[in-house]
C-alpha cells in the first residue's frame, strides 16, 4: 500500500509552522496511542504512521528533502536518524512532550529535589477564660525530624553514598511497550540515582527520625471553638533539603458554668424574687472581669434581658468588645409555709386588671376568640 502524504496524515498544510506541526502531531498521537487503544491495530497503526511523519517533517533538512523529492528523500540518509532531531522542534522533543502528558512523567533523570514536610494539626481544648483572655500553653508535637546523626544525609559518611548501578544515576530505567521504550522510576533506588553502602545507624537511610518537640503555643485574646492557629514550620521536617511544613492548631473551647458565648458577646441568667420583680431592687451580677450592680427596676418580667456594653469578650484582632447580656428569671417559691400561702392569697385577691396587664390581656384575648 502506498505511503500517505506526511502533511495528509498530521492534517496540516504544506506551509504549516514548527509550532503547528507539534500540535498537530501531538493531538494525533495522544488519540491514537496504544496504550489509550489496548488491542487496536488501526490506531496503533495510526500512532505509527504519524510518528513516522512527524520524525521527517519535525525536522529542517529531512522536511526540505521531503518537500523536494517526497517519499524517495528516505533513501537518502542525512546521519540525523532515530528520536534525536537537531533542530528545533525535533521529534525527540515532541515525544518527550507526549510522554510527560500521557504518563505523568517528566524524563528529567533523578528525583533530587527537595520534598516538602508534611503539615501537620494538633487538637487544644482550653478553658473559657483562656479563649477570653489568652494565654499561653506548651505542647509536645510527635513529627519526623532530620536526623541528627546524619544531618539527612541518609548514610554513615558521604563516601558510602554510590551512584546507582541499575540506572547509572538516572534515576530511571528504559522500559520496551511494544515497539517503543518508556523510562519508568529506577526500582533500586526509587528514583534517587543514588544508592548507600552504610545507611545512616540511627535513621537507616531513611533521613529522617520520629520526634517529640516540645512548642510554646501563643492563644490570643478573643478565639473560639474551630480558631486555627498557623505556626509555619513546625511541622515535619523536609526530605533531601526540602523545607518543613507547618503545624496548625485547632481549638475547642470549654463550656462555661456561668456565660453562654454568642460571638464577642455573652449571656448570663440570674435569678430574682417574686418580690424583687415586682418591687425593683439593686442586683450584683457576675462579669467576666469581676462583679457590677444592675438596677432591676420594679415590675420586670421573667426573662427580661439588660445589657451591659463592652463587658463582654474582646474581638479578634480588634480592640472593640462585645456586651454582656443579663435574663433575670423570677423565681417561684416552693415549699410555701401555711402563712406565706395565706399571704399570697390575701395578695392575689387583692390584685385588679391594672395588677397584671399582660393576664388580663390574654383573657380577654381568650373571650375574642369564642365570642
């Protein structure tokens, strides 16, 4: 069967650019991939065909033979063979490109850089007056150290560290797929290059250690429960130099026997007196920095809240305080004696519409709704 047209098969013009050739071949390529098409001829067929015609017209000199004489250029050898094209845009490139795409690789040799520290969180309960105030805690945070033995190196001595014998300080190993090879991440030395002779006594070539470091964390006036606190880090250490992650501390904050929290503000029930409801009296209540008077005056209701501004908690980052909120709740005796019974009797028949409103206004509410 006749050979197709190079520029028929990467569906392009004859003046098409380098850059138009690459996309070209790359979209071509990557549809009709083997490994996309496990078991289909056609398209392996396909991925060939287009290898094959992105090899000549990737590159200068074979493209010009080609524009010139067509297919018979191929007898006629330019010492520039296989995946190594000399100019720019050469199939080795584009190949590279597909190879990085396909199979998340990059083909860049041994795996040296710096790997990133894990980050790492630690879970604080602290009181209600901590979260209100701040304070300041010391925590003993498990995480993998750099070894101290080694200083990372991973060995006894830098001479017992030897360039890889499978890869030869790739990091890689060539791999035959059918009819192409494809480099895959050196098994003996997982992609270091290198390999040690005397691993490291204390880390075992591992490079790192599991420690306990004791950290003075600073809680700031005004957090929460679910308040984070970033310490950049004081995470765990980085493998081959790389830096260390950070440790955040998430925050739960106890339940108060006295306030209930609402944001920067809080909440404080105090219980009163039939008699001082209906009387008024001076109270003192708890704050959070002490006690304060509050005049309840006469006739308050049950759950009547008064407020008292900027006695509740400071806000966060701010210099601005919330309000505390004080709900009296009345009371109701028990356990009456028969005299306080008598008297409470004498008292309510005593009483007239003018006594308890909010009663007589139910009432009649009440008759409004069967009349």
């Amino acid at each position: 069967m006749a050979k197709r047209d190079y520029y028929e098969v990467l569906g392009v013009s004859r003046n098409a650019s380098e850059d138009e050739l690459k996309k070209a071949y790359r979209k071509v390529a990557m549809k009709h991939h083997p490994d996309r098409n496990p078991g289909d001829k056609k398209a392996e067929e396909k991925f060939k065909e287009a290898s094959e015609a992105f090899e000549v017209l990737g590159d200068r000199e074979k493209r010009a033979r080609y524009d010139q004489f067509g297919h018979a250029a191929e007898g006629m050898g330019s010492g520039m063979g296989g995946f190594g094209g000399a100019g720019a845009g050469g199939f080795g490139d584009v190949f590279g490109d597909i190879f990085s795409e396909f199979f998340g690789g990059t083909g860049a040799g041994p795996s040296s850089r710096g790997e990133r520290g894990s980050d790492l969180q630690y879970n604080m309960e602290i009181s209600f007056e901590d979260a209100v105030f701040g304070t300041s805690k010391e925590i003993d945070v498990p995480r993998m150290e750099t070894c101290d033995a080694c200083s990372g190196l991973g060995a006894e001595s830098e001479k017992d560290i030897r360039i890889c014998g499978s890869c030869g300080g790739t990091g890689q190993q060539r791999v035959q797929q059918g009819f192409f090879s494809v480099a895959t991440t050196c098994s003996s030395c997982s992609g270091r290059g290198k390999t040690i002779a005397r691993p490291c006594k204390t880390c075992h070539g591992r490079t790192r250690v599991s420690n306990t470091k004791r950290i003075r964390v600073n809680i700031p006036a005004g957090v929460d429960s679910g308040s984070r606190i970033k310490l950049s880090g004081e995470g765990e250490h980085g493998a081959n130099g790389g830096s260390s992650g950070d440790l955040y501390i998430v925050l739960r904050v106890e339940d108060h026997s006295l306030f209930e929290r609402d944001g920067a503000d809080i909440y404080c029930e105090v219980p009163i007196s039939f008699a001082q409801a209906t009387l008024g009296t001076d109270l003192e209540v708890p704050t959070l920095e002490g006690k304060a008077r509050l005049k309840i005056p006469a006739g308050t209701q049950t759950h009547k809240i008064f407020r008292l501004k900027n006695q509740g908690i400071a806000q966060l980052r701010s210099s601005q305080r919330g309000d505390l909120h004080v709900r009296v709740v009345v009371e109701t005796p028990t356990k009456l004696s028969a005299r306080q019974k008598d008297l409470l009797k004498e008292f309510d028949d005593c009483c007239d519409q003018e006594s308890n409103p909010i009663q007589e206004s139910f009432v009649e509410s009440i008759k409004n709704l069967f009349s």
